[in-house]
C-alpha cells in the first residue's frame, strides 16, 4: 500500500486526532517501500524475527552441500534410522483442488495430536482455525497456489506443510509432524525434501 516511506509523511497530518506515532509490524525486509527509512529522524526499527528465506538461483545439491557439515551429518543419521524402521520415506504433494481439503484435514489431525492439541490451538476440520485453512486452500487451490506437502513413514503420516506460492515464491504456513516419532526429525526431513522438490 506504501510505494516509499515518504509517501507516510503526510499520515500523520491526515489522521485524526492528535497522532503521536504508528507502527508497521512484522513487515518482510524483502517487500518494504523503496527508499531508505533512516531519513526520518524519528524513526525505529525493531527486528521482529529471523525466518528462512531461500533463494532457488542454483541446484539442490549446491545448496545442500553449502550447509554446515553437521547438518549433513545429522540429516543422514535421520534418513537411515528411518530407512531402518519403516523403509524408504514417501514424499505426497498434494495440490489438486479436489484433494486439499482432505489434505489439510490430514494435517489438523496431526497437529492436533501433538501439544497444540493440549493447548487447543492446533488447527482441526471441527474448528474455525481449520475451517479458515480449509477455505484458504480451497481459493488458492483454484489458481494452482496451494500445495500440501506430506511425509509417509510405511502407511503413518509422519509431517506435513501447508504451502502457498507464485510462480515466484513459496510460503510455508503452517508444519507439523507427529511427535510420537521426533527421533526421526520427520518435520526437519520434510522440510529437506520439500526444499529439494522446489529446486527441481
């Protein structure tokens, strides 16, 4: 809504009331107004928090390779202790409009096992958090936006990701796994395989 920071000078005249100050918050570094905010002398920003934030400008296996050794190390421990319970892990990707409702249904279902359930913030298909994602994907689904990433241990859903994106980007919303298998780091191997399909 902001093309550059001078466009908010004249804001504070155009509200009403006596305005002392306003606050943007959680904005993304990447998407804020051209220019530099450091103009106004009366300004402050605050790091809100750190996400990832991957570019897709070479290979997966350049990528990969540029992580820390014991990432790597860590990574291949997990995929051979699961090789060794269940087999080959199964990566489902899910963006057919018809299919993400059930997809995301399966999703609320595992997070609402784990400690979200306990909390009663882990999205459902009988709550309105899970009803809100469900519509959203429904909508995005229509223009080919959504996709739903799930990670299958033999016939058990280990993880799964809610994914909108552009042609251009992709945003994780939302990721759970069942915490009954942590010691296999089934979110932490998703989030790898996904990583690697979106390179592909």
């Amino acid at each position: 809504l902001v093309k550059t920071w001078e466009d908010l000078v004249s804001l504070f005249e155009a509200l009403p009331g006596q305005v002392w100050a306003y606050e943007l918050l959680k904005q993304d570094p990447d998407f804020l107004p051209a220019g530099d905010m450091s103009s106004f002398s009366l300004s402050r920003t605050t790091p809100h928090a750190l996400t990832i934030n991957v570019s897709l400008s070479s290979d997966f296996d350049t990528y990969w390779n540029s992580r820390s050794r014991n990432l790597i190390k860590n990574m291949r421990r997990y995929e051979r202790r699961v090789i060794d319970s269940f087999g080959a892990p199964k990566l489902t990707i899910i963006s057919e409009s018809d299919l993400l409702q059930s997809a995301v249904a399966r999703y609320g279902d595992i997070e609402s096992k784990g400690w979200k359930g306990v909390q009663g913030t882990a999205i459902h298909a009988t709550n309105v958090q899970g009803r809100f994602y469900e519509e959203v994907f429904r909508a995005y689904g229509m223009t080919n936006q959504a996709t739903v990433y799930e990670y299958w241990f033999g016939d058990m859903l280990a993880a799964s990701r809610l994914v909108i994106h552009t042609s251009e980007m992709a945003i994780i919303l939302k990721t759970a796994y069942d915490e009954s298998l942590s010691q296999f780091a089934p979110g932490r191997l998703l989030l790898k395989a996904v990583l690697e399909h979106m390179f592909d």
